[in-house]
C-alpha cells in the first residue's frame, strides 16, 4: 500500500481533470451546440442556467483553479438536477428507473 500511496496525487489529478473536462462537454454541449447536439438551449433558461454553470465550473475543475468552490457549486447543481429533472418528472426516486445516473455520479463526484 505505501507503493500505491506515491500515486495519490497523480490519481487526483487524473480524476478531477476527466470529471472537470466531461462536465465543461455537457455545458459547452448546451450553450455552443458543441459535441454532436444540433442546437443551443436558450441562455436565459433552466437548461441555460446549467450550461453556465457546467461549462464554468467543468473548466475551473480542469485547469485546477478554485476547484474546491466549483466542485461545490457543480455538486449542488447536480443534486438539484437529480431531484427536480430525474426524481420529480419522472416520479421514480431510484436512478435506475429514472435514468439520473450519470446526473448522481457527478454530484457525488464532486462533493468528494
């Protein structure tokens, strides 16, 4: 264990620079009509709103700076996406039935 302890740090870095560059894909995916989707959300949204701040903190949490409060903020955001888009409208409160799972795991992620 002491040999995998000299890795931690590479580790950290690798999980936070995916997680970081797959949440700014899914906020530029919404307001830049980025990465396969065919048109933008409406800026002044919900669905904006999210993209704002997917692409802001996803970006922050790449490069590493203030990642603690971005990784903050994209937590909560994803919890309450999670309840109000997944749980809510769907009326199922599991993920599996829901389909929040991705939507769980970066909340989840982020708040470690």
């Amino acid at each position: 264990m002491d040999k995998l302890a000299n890795y931690h740090g590479l580790a950290h870095n690798a999980f936070r620079i995916v997680f970081g560059f797959a949440f700014f894909t899914h906020g530029a995916s919404k307001l830049f009509a980025w990465f396969g989707r065919e048109e933008s959300v409406e800026l002044m949204s919900r669905f904006g709103a999210a993209g704002i701040i997917e692409t802001v903190a996803g970006l922050l949490i790449l490069i590493g700076f203030k990642t603690r409060w971005a990784a903050f903020i994209a937590s909560g955001e994803m919890a309450v996406a999670y309840f109000w888009m997944h749980a809510y409208r769907s009326g199922e409160f599991w993920f599996w039935a829901n389909r929040g799972e991705l939507v769980m795991l970066f909340s989840f992620a982020f708040l470690l």
